[in-house]
C-alpha cells in the first residue's frame, strides 16, 4: 500500500536537517552527529528492509536536555502498564454487555432503547477521536492517556449513580470520551519499538480487548449478582483512576521518530509536531483512505456481536448463565490467540512484501465472515459444533486488528500518527454507531440471530 514511506519532510525552526534518500528529513542539533556521520547512518529504503536489528534498547534519546538509556526492561514494563489499562478498560468498557439484562428489567426498558445507550456512547467516542488524535500529535501521549484512564474511572461512577433511563443514556454517553484514547498509546509504542516488532506487540497488547471482555464477563455474571450492576461500576471506576495514576508517574515521553530506521545512529532526536496541513494531507493518503473505508464497514459487526451475543446465547439458544459464561470464555480465549497470531503473520508476510499486513488481515476479515455466517446457523441442539465454529470464528476475526496500527505507522510519519490512527477509528465508530440500536430493533420486530 503506498509507494512511500513518508512523503512530507520538514524540520523544526531553527535546526539544521539532514535528508535521508528516501526524502525524509531528519532534525538534527549542533549536539548531534556530525553532517557527514548523520548522512551516512543507515537509512535504507523502508520498503526494503535489511537484516538489521531495530531494537531501541541501546539508543540514546534527548529528552528535557537529558540523555536517557533505554533499557529491554523497561520497554516491556511500558507494554505490560498500557495492557493493563486496555485490560481493565475493556472490561469496564463491555461490562454493560453481560449485564444487559438486568439494567434492561431495572429501568423497565425494551431492545430498542438498551441498544441506544451503546449506539450513543460509540457516537461520542467517534467525534472525540479526532480531537484526541491531534492532541496525542501535539503534546505528552503519556500524560493524555492518563487524563483519558481519569476520565474512564470518573464518567462510570457518573454512570452507576443514574436514576433513571434518561441520565443513564446521557452518563453512558460520557463513558465514550475516554474510548478514543487507544491511538496515543500505539503512536507511543511506536518509538518504543522498531517497524520488524510492532505488529508483534500490537497483537500482544490488543489481546487485552478480548481478556478484557473475558474479566468484564466474570466479573457481570459473578459480583453482579451477588453486589448488582451498580456497585460493579464503583468497582471498575475506582480501578480507572489508580490506573491513572501509575500511567502519569510510570511511563516516560519518547521523541517521536525514535525507533525509526531512519533515525538510527543520531544522537539526538528533534521534536516533531504536527500542524493543521500536515493532518489535512492525511486525507490525500490513498492508503489511509482505504483503511478507513474498510474499517467504516467492518466495525459494524463486531458492535452488534460485543452488545448483543451474551442475550443472544441466553434467550434465543436457551443458554443458562454457566453455559454462556464457559462458551464466551472458550470463545474469547482463541479471539486473544488470534490478535497475536495475527499480528506474528503480519511482521512475518511484511519482510516479503510490502502489501504482507494487508493481505494477512484481508484474509481473516475474509474467513471470519464466512465462519461466522456457518456458526450462527448451527442447530441449537448441536452446542458442540456451535462451540467449534464460534472458535474458530473468534481465532480468524482477530487477525487483522494489530495489522492496522501496524500499516498506519508503515506509511505515515511519527507526528501525524494518532491523527492518523483516530481517523481510522472516527470512520469504524460513525460506520458502526448505529450498529447496537439498529440491531435492537430488528431484534423487537423479528429476532437476534437475523440481527446478528
């Protein structure tokens, strides 16, 4: 996808630039390199990578006039704090899936409505995406993501004060502001990590999504009983804010640009920003654009299957709450292999051709749909296959989530990154919006499974 990694160049006022072959120009300082050293460190074409090792942690990297070696250790420590808050706000985030049915007969409310309350808090997120987006392009993605892990424990403490139907579709609503905050903490990792191990640790993380599901789960059908949806949402709010907590302590800036191949060997990075024409030129990207349109229909299902498959399994296959539980935590278990599977291919395809990513994930975009058609069409009676088919589902619709922030930072340079990575996301939410309440109403009029 894209004849180029980078097309834009630019350096930082009053700074001398050095320009690799590949056009990209490259900030440097009088504490730099040398001109000659600088223009001579590798920088091979992107699309042609060498055997060369891209891991970061032996670089040097200038931050706030200091000099800061970057140790394996504490990269992964980085990895495990941002999978621990995707863990944690997933679960939080998907809780009110499983516990549909009991806000549902509090409230007094049909389909139609509980669909709403998703359908709106998705609207909320796809319009802040881009303004988050930006933000992450301009200032510290470190600290927004740990205002944005406030924002989740605050707004859902909103949420479970609620008295009735209408403040709850409005308190659900805010719980969106803080769903637009994952594009900072890929745009982060990736000046954490080198190009030949994103896709790898993207798939790593994005396997909290489905663990998360898989806690939100536990947590619905075990405390929810016994405490009631209410005091769930204490629970997971007050989770939100020490989260917070350790983000805005724990996790350290990095320039962006700093794992980038072309940057190897400079002693000092420039500070990249991005500006209101670099990210309108996001929109000139033909690349970009075709991630967009993809993820404006492929998000669709997902949506409607997240809301609305644990009711699905109680009421239309006569599931009891045992059943559901043992059937999604087998299901979410090879959703997580998937991630990370897909994004192993992904890495391994892009060292044979530049298209390798997307063609890993069309093919589990592809496989998914068709599994999923066989898989809803099960007899009831057949829990066994129906089993065997949602897991093989699961396993083939994840491949092709790390391959995106992967191919996002593949063709667009270091500081248009997360507005990058949010207009994906802002065309799957306004694509996929209307996925809970419009699958609701079929569902009033006929039944799930046509919905689904």
């Amino acid at each position: 996808m894209g004849t180029s990694r980078w097309s834009a160049s630019g350096s930082g006022e009053g700074r001398p630039a050095t320009t690799w072959r590949n056009g990209r120009t490259v900030s440097s300082a009088s504490t730099m390199a040398s001109p000659t050293t600088a223009s001579t460190a590798p920088g091979p074409d992107w699309w042609g990578w060498s055997s060369r090792s891209r891991a970061c942690n032996s670089q040097l990297a200038s931050m706030d006039g200091g000099t800061m070696q970057l140790r394996s250790s504490y990269r992964w420590f980085v990895v495990g704090v941002f999978f621990l808050f995707m863990l944690l706000h997933q679960a939080d985030k998907l809780l009110i899936g499983p516990l549909t049915t009991p806000i549902m007969e509090e409230f007094g409310i049909n389909e139609a409505q509980m669909g709403a309350v998703s359908s709106l808090a998705i609207g909320v997120a796809a319009v802040l995406y881009l303004v988050w987006g930006y933000f992450y392009d301009r200032y510290a993605r470190a600290k927004l993501v740990a205002l944005a892990s406030f924002i989740w424990g605050s707004t859902t403490w909103l949420n479970a004060l609620a008295p009735n139907y209408p403040t709850f579709l409005a308190t659900r609503a805010t719980t969106g502001i803080d769903d637009s905050s994952y594009p900072g903490i890929f745009s982060l990792l990736s000046d954490y990590f080198g190009p030949r191990m994103r896709g790898k640790v993207y798939g790593l993380l994005q396997v909290a999504q489905p663990l998360g599901y898989m806690l939100g789960t536990i947590l619905a059908l075990t405390l929810g009983a016994s405490l009631g949806w209410r005091n769930v949402f204490f629970i997971t709010g007050g989770v939100g804010i020490l989260v917070a907590v350790l983000i805005f302590f724990g996790i350290r800036e990095l320039p962006r640009g700093r794992a980038e191949p072309e940057m190897e060997g400079l002693a000092e990075i420039g500070a990249y920003r991005i500006d209101l024409t670099k990210a309108r030129a996001l929109l000139r990207n033909s690349s970009l654009l075709l991630l967009m349109a993809q993820g404006f229909f492929g998000v669709f299902p997902w949506n409607v299957i997240t809301f609305w498959f644990f009711r699905y399994l109680e009421v239309e296959r006569g599931y009891t709450s045992d059943q559901v539980m043992v059937t999604m935590l087998l299901a979410i278990l090879f959703l997580s292999a998937g991630y990370f599977l897909g994004g192993y291919m992904g890495d391994l395809a892009f060292r044979h051709t530049r298209r390798g990513r997307v063609l890993v994930a069309g093919t589990g975009v592809l496989s998914g749909a068709v599994l999923l058609y066989l898989t809803l069409n099960v007899p009831l009676e057949q829990t066994g296959l129906f089993m065997v088919f949602l897991s093989a589902t699961g396993i083939t619709m994840s491949i092709a989530a790390p391959n995106v922030p992967a191919t996002i930072h593949d063709i667009i340079e270091p500081e248009a990154r997360s507005t990058a990575h949010s207009l994906t996301y802002f065309a799957e939410n306004i694509g996929s919006a209307a996925a809970p309440f419009l699958a609701g109403l079929i569902a009033v009029r006929s039944s799930l499974h046509v919905a689904i």
